[in-house]
C-alpha cells in the first residue's frame, strides 16, 4: 500500500486505470462466449449442409426412376 497521499488527479487516473482493466476483462469473456457461439453455429452449419446433400441425393435417385 502507497505511504503517501494521493491528489485527486491521481486517484482519478488509479480510477480510470481500474475501469480500463475491468472494461478489457469484460470484453475479453464477451469475445470468448462469442467465439463459443460461432463454433456452434459452423457446427450447425456443418450438419444442415450434410443433410441437405443428403437430401439432394435423394431427390436425384428419383429424378433418375423418370429419365
């Protein structure tokens, strides 16, 4: 702990200080929960294109039943 008094300039800038760190804690978890949604949502992505080619394959085996 500091043995000497603070002017208040300085306790503005220790504030503003504390505020920066916490602001940089506080968007580094929100770019982490971000990053954890968009690997669900490429997951997702990724499953409803094998389901789709899927479905695709289907639709030319019976287009193929007509020609």
């Amino acid at each position: 702990m500091l043995s000497f008094p603070l002017t208040y300039d300085e306790l503005v800038l220790i504030l503003r200080f504390k505020q920066a760190v916490l602001h940089v804690v506080d968007r580094s978890e929100r770019a982490k929960l971000s990053c954890e949604h968009a690997r669900k949502h490429a997951r997702d992505a990724e499953l409803h294109l094998a389901r789709v080619q899927l479905e695709v394959g289907r639709i030319q085996k019976l287009c193929e039943r007509f020609i």
